[in-house]
C-alpha cells in the first residue's frame, strides 16, 4: 500500500469541491425572526415579574422537541424557578443587555431583572430548527454583573 506525503494529504482535505462550498453565514436574525424570538421570550419575562414563572418557563424549554419528551425534569425545573423567585421575589422589571448572533440560528439574549431581594439574570438561548425558533437553553442566576461570556460556556457568549 502507497502511503500519501502528509502535505498531500492535507491538500487533499483543503480542496473543497464547489457544491459544498459555502458563502458566510448571516450572524443576525432578519425582523420577522427576531419578532419570533421575542414571542417566545416575552411570557417568561412577563411571569417573572408575578413572581410565578414554572408554567412559563415550562412551555418554553418544551417548544424544543426534546425537552418536550422531558415532562418530569422541565417540570422540576419551574419548580426551581419558582423557589428562586420566593426568595428574590418577583421582578420588578427586566432590561435586555446583551445580544449574541453565532449565526442566524442561534441566538442568546441576557436580561437582567431586579427583584426585591437580587439583581438576577436570565440567559435565553434559542435555535432556529426546521419546525421554527425553539429554546435550545433557559439559565438563571443572581449573578447579574457577568455576561454571556461568563457563566460556564453554557450561555454561548
């Protein structure tokens, strides 16, 4: 058997035949997408500031496909929130800080939200699947002065 130089090899890897070449990716969602994005979002914001959020955050993990398999854990999870904001209480209002674009299919928006009791953030990951945008992740801490860059690589800052 002929072994192939290692140069010729990776030429070889580095030629990319036309029809899989690619232009590059838009890294923003279009308006109508970003309207989609905030439709998705927006109850969770809104029943975070009632200080009961379970069902909200519920529905949201379960608009993807697999969490919605996840009955039990995406329940446990609003349970969860639901603790937290029993002690921060409900918030009395909540600011989009920062926006992240990995491409037109996956977004993360961090917002902060002051409660009586802490200033918490809430990192909301989406992904534009073929069946329309999904969560894809919902992180929550009161550790408000970090960013998307700074909570474990999970935030996909």
């Amino acid at each position: 058997m002929k072994r192939l130089p290692l140069a010729m090899a990776i030429a070889a890897l580095a030629m990319t035949p036309a029809a899989y070449a690619q232009g590059p990716l838009p890294t923003a969602p279009n308006a109508a997408d970003e309207a989609k994005i905030d439709a998705l979002i927006a109850p969770v914001l809104t029943a975070i500031k009632t200080g009961k959020a379970a069902k909200a955050t519920t529905a949201f993990m379960t608009s993807n496909p697999i969490a919605a398999t996840k009955v039990t854990e995406m329940e446990y999870f609003g349970m969860q929130v639901d603790s937290a904001l029993s002690v921060y209480g409900p918030a009395s209002n909540c600011q989009l800080v920062e926006k992240v674009s990995r491409s037109s299919f996956d977004q993360s928006r961090l917002y902060v939200c002051p409660s009586p009791k802490a200033v918490t953030r809430w990192v909301f990951r989406v992904g534009n699947m073929t069946g329309g945008w999904a969560a894809l992740l919902l992180y929550f801490d009161d550790k408000a002065f970090k960013g998307l860059d700074d909570c474990g690589g999970a935030c996909g800052g």
